[in-house]
C-alpha cells in the first residue's frame, strides 16, 4: 500500500501550553480543511491541555 496518495494526511499535535509536538493523527483535509483542536494529556505538563494541529 506503500506510495497510494489518498484524502488522509497525517497531521503533528501540539501543546499550546509548552509547545511540545506530542501526538500524530489523520484527517480527511476533504472533509475538514481548518486546524484541528483536541483536549489531549500532556505528558510533560502532566495535565490535560489544547492540543493544535501544527504545520
């Protein structure tokens, strides 16, 4: 499946406290061009914060 260009991209999370890239994900950039937002633990603040799609 390796080289197959589809609607999925992987996007890096990241905190909006310390600024530390915690997470990966996908999103349908179809379906959902804006930034991502999601309240994720943050393993550095040790507390749950935003967590914004970085590009």
């Amino acid at each position: 499946m390796a080289g197959k260009k589809g609607v999925r991209h992987v996007v890096t999370m990241t905190c909006t406290e310390c600024k530390e890239r915690n997470y990966l994900t996908e999103k349908n950039r179809r379906n959902d061009s804006t930034r991502m937002e999601l309240n994720k633990f943050c393993q550095r603040c040790r507390k749950h914060t935003l967590h914004r799609e970085a590009r």
